[in-house]
C-alpha cells in the first residue's frame, strides 16, 4: 500500500515536481522519515527520481551523531547518497523547538542547494496533520489554520528557501501504516525521546487523540471541508492580485482601497499578512488579527509601519514600501542562481554587499525622468556608491550590463497563495468514516 500511495502522490503532483525531479529526503530515523526513505527507494527509478537523503544532528542531546550514522548506513544499502548536517550553537543561543526547527531548515535548504534539489521531503503523516489541526482548533484559528497543513508548501525560511518547496508526500498514512510497512522490510528504526516529553504541547496533543476514533473522525472532517474553503479563499485571492494589485520597483505594492473592502474580513487580513511579508522581503509573518485591526484604522492617511513595511493610504490607494533599516538587511548567497540583497532582490551575478539602500541620495540628473519612482519607492531601491560617495548605479532603471535584478516580491507572494492538498482530500474524502490508529 505505502508504495502504491507515494506513486500515487507522485503523479497527482508530477506538474509541480517536474519530469525528472531531485528530491533530498529529510530523515531523522524515525519510524515516519525512514518508511518515507525506503518507499522512495521503491519507486525511484519508476518516476526517474533523483534521490539524496540527509539527517540533520541537532547536537542537543546524546546519540544523535550515532542515529545520523544508522541512517546514513541505510540510506548506503538503498545506493541514496547521505549528508548528516550537524548544527553548531552559540553558548548563549536560544534552543527551543522553534529555534531548532528554523536552524534546521536552514542547514536542509543549503544542502538541497548543494546537491541541486528543488524539493524537501518530510516524513509528516495523518498523525500529525490531525494532532495540528486539533491544536489549532484549541489556538482559536479558522478556515486557514483548520486546514492544516499543505502538500507541497514554500521552505520556512527566507530568503535562503527562495525556490525550494516542502513536499509532504506520506501525509495520507498513518505512523502505524508506516511502522507496518518497515516491519515487512525487517527494517528497524529510532526512536526520539522528546516524543515522550510532556513538556510539548504536540506530545499532550497526541496523548489525548490516543483511541479517541471519533475525535480523530471529526478533526479529520474538519481538516478536509477547511482545506476546501482554504483553496476557495487561494483562489480568489490569487484573481484579486492579479487584478486589483499593482508591483512596483523594488516590491513595493499598490493596491486599490475600494477592491480591499470587497473581501471578507478574514481573506482581507490573510492577504496584507502576505503582502507585508513580501514587501518587506521579512521571514516573519504579522499576526493576522494586528493587520485587521491596521486595516480599520480611519487615519491611516498617516501612515505607520508594520513588520518592516511603511503603509500609506493616499487618493484611495493603499501604497506599501519597504521600511529602511540597514540594520536588519537580509541577505543571502544561493550560489549559482545569484545573491538575495534585502530579501526582496535577486542579482545573478553582483554581490549583494555591493548594494546599499537608496534612501536620502541624491537623484541623478540622468534619471531626473517621467519614470523616476515616487521618493517612498525609490528609497527603498538597492544602489551601488561610487567612491564619492554619490549614487553610481540604480540596477531598477539603468542597465548594468548583463545584470538585472528581480524582484522576488511577485514571485513569493504567488507561492505563499498556494496550498494544494488534492491528494490528500481526495485520499481521506473516500472515507465515510475514520478509524484512528
């Protein structure tokens, strides 16, 4: 069944992963990661998939260099190649789960670089959608929360996750299916203690769901009509911008006050939360209930800022512009597809410390045009100075040779819109009921 089901997922989605899609495999040892590994294997050379799997050692805790060891050695037996990616820390770094998982995305997002892979795979299973869809249930969230998680869904770090996507491709099986299934490989597997530790809200969560099979039943029904209206709200949204949502330079944004008002109070904050995200070119995303409350304020005339973006309401438009703060400039080198200056451009061959904002320098008189962007646009542009200390080169409106610089404003933004969950809808919708593990 586990190998038929991932053949299955691999099809469903052969248009987002490609005709020959490289694919690093995210496994810890555990029973979920490791099952996902071996049915890979299975159906490798059936879907002409290009493998490599990698284990991230935390160094928080004893054995995790020998667990990395055990799956490097299985992974050998399957002919996948095997990176262990171990994590340094400072002495006074923070080390809390979610610490944790943001350091190791960031090491998995540089090793899919490394080895060319365009795809992330995890062992996520229907255990933990229902265990995330019940927590957020107990959060308060609606709709968009409810749906739990996506299949195919953007890295959480940015940017060095710029085109690199999560896949979640054993999400319709359980972690009994998946132990199962290793059992009749006579293959072992690790298994992690801190999945025993009261301390975290998901191992409360999974101990309350234990034989609970008609909670599991109505979380999971719930988890498939949200899913329904999450995609629903995506697609609407995704018509709104392209219609009604002007990109300017530098990811800047435009958008008309009136067509704002015609959605609903929930896609409304679900969007500018996005919005200011790609604006600001920030990982972090504003609380959706603060970006409702910002959106009724009546003098917004103002303006004010919000998680790195400087909001303005001007003859019934709604400008967005990045906030200066050299401070906390973002960049990132991906190799060879460029360097990210700011989050929010991509240059394919200037280094990204070349550039520094525009803000205050002079305009010069070549670009005095009818095209010069409006002074809260272009501030927020990236330039090079010259050695004296005056604006030499604007990438946005003068050539630079080869060079040309994208912004990734349009392009994030479109990808944070999209949360496919076809196969799993489809997989679960077939049940009239569930029985839980």
């Amino acid at each position: 069944m586990i190998k038929s089901r991932l053949s299955d997922w691999i099809d469903t989605y052969r248009s987002d992963l490609g005709a020959t899609p490289k694919i690093l495999i995210a496994v810890s040892g555990g029973s979920d990661s490791l099952a996902m590994l071996e049915a890979f294997h299975e159906v490798r050379d059936t879907h002409s998939l290009e493998l490599t799997s990698a284990t991230v050692d935390h160094s928080l805790r004893e054995g995790s260099a020998e667990e990395a060891e055990f799956v490097r050695e299985i992974s050998q037996s399957l002919r996948i190649p095997h990176q262990t990616l171990k994590l340094d820390w400072m002495t006074s770094e923070n080390r809390r789960q979610a610490a944790a998982r943001q350091k190791r995305y960031r090491a998995l997002s540089d090793c899919a670089r490394a080895c060319g892979a365009s795809f992330i795979a995890t062992g996520h299973t229907l255990d933990d959608q229902i265990e995330t869809v019940l927590m957020r249930l107990n959060a308060g969230s609606g709709f968009w929360g409810l749906a739990g998680m996506a299949e195919i869904s953007p890295v959480p770090v940015w940017p060095e996750g710029y085109g690199l996507h999560i896949i979640r491709p054993v999400m319709t099986l359980t972690r009994s299916d998946l132990q199962d299934y290793l059992r009749s490989r006579n293959t072992g597997w690790v298994s992690d203690p801190s999945n025993e530790d009261t301390d975290y809200e998901r191992v409360r969560t999974r101990r309350l769901l234990s034989g609970q099979t008609e909670l599991w039943s109505h979380l999971l029904h719930i988890c498939i009509e949200a899913g329904k209206m999450r995609d629903h709200a995506c697609r609407r949204l995704t018509e709104w911008v392209n219609t009604s949502m002007e990109w300017l330079a530098g990811s800047s944004v435009r958008l008309a006050r009136s067509s704002l008002n015609e959605l609903t109070e929930e896609s409304r904050g679900r969007l500018m939360q996005l919005v200011i995200a790609t604006v600001s070119g920030r990982e972090q995303f504003v609380d959706v209930a603060r970006m409702k409350a910002v959106l009724d304020q009546p003098d917004l005339e103002k303006g004010l800022t919000l998680g790195g973006c400087v909001l303005r309401e001007e003859e019934a438009h709604i400008l967005i512009v990045p906030e200066l703060d050299q401070s906390n400039v973002r960049n990132a080198d991906l190799g060879r597809m460029g360097q990210v200056w700011d989050g929010r451009v991509l240059f394919k061959r200037k280094s990204a410390s070349d550039f520094t904002p525009w803000g205050d320098q002079s305009v010069p008189q070549r670009l005095r045009t009818p095209q010069l962007p409006s002074y809260p646009v272009r501030k927020a542009l990236p330039i090079i100075i010259g050695s004296d200390s005056r604006t030499k080169h604007v990438p946005h409106m003068e050539s630079m040779g080869n060079e040309r610089p994208h912004d990734l404003g349009p392009e994030r933004l479109m990808t944070l819109l999209r949360h496919p969950t076809e196969f799993f809808s489809r997989e679960n919708g077939r049940r009239e009921s569930f029985s839980g593990p």
